[in-house]
C-alpha cells in the first residue's frame, strides 16, 4: 500500500445493482480509507458495475466532486 492518502478526499461511488463488486467489499475498503482520508461512499439505487443507465447520476457526483475539491468546499 504505497498509496499516501493522508488527509485527502475521496469519492467512491457504488450501484446498488452491482453484481461485479460486492457492496460489502466496497464498504469494507471505504471504513479502511476513513482511517487516513475523508471518504465519502455514495450508493447510485439501480446503478449497475458500469453505471451505463446512471451516466448523469454517476457524472454529477463526480463533477460535484471534483469542484468541491479543487476549489475548496465541504
């Protein structure tokens, strides 16, 4: 794990329909992310593995995201 994430933000982003990735892994890893970043898990209701049928709920988010980040926000 050479990844430094200390202090920094993520966003991860996970479809209630996802049968690639289990939810529960995803909250795994986003309780063990918290210990050094700020985690924000967000759950898409339908959303599959590729979000194809969610692209503009999964695209705000990200855009969202990406403001309040680079330009400072809660």
């Amino acid at each position: 794990d050479d990844a430094n994430l200390s202090g920094r933000r993520i966003l991860i982003a996970h479809g209630t329909h996802d049968q690639v990735a289990p939810l529960e892994h995803t909250v795994a890893v986003a309780r063990r992310l918290t210990t050094r970043a700020q985690v924000r898990l967000v759950r898409v209701d339908g959303g599959t593995h590729t979000m194809l049928r969610h692209a503009r709920a999964f695209e705000t988010l990200a855009a969202d995201f990406s403001v309040q980040t680079l330009l400072g926000g809660p």
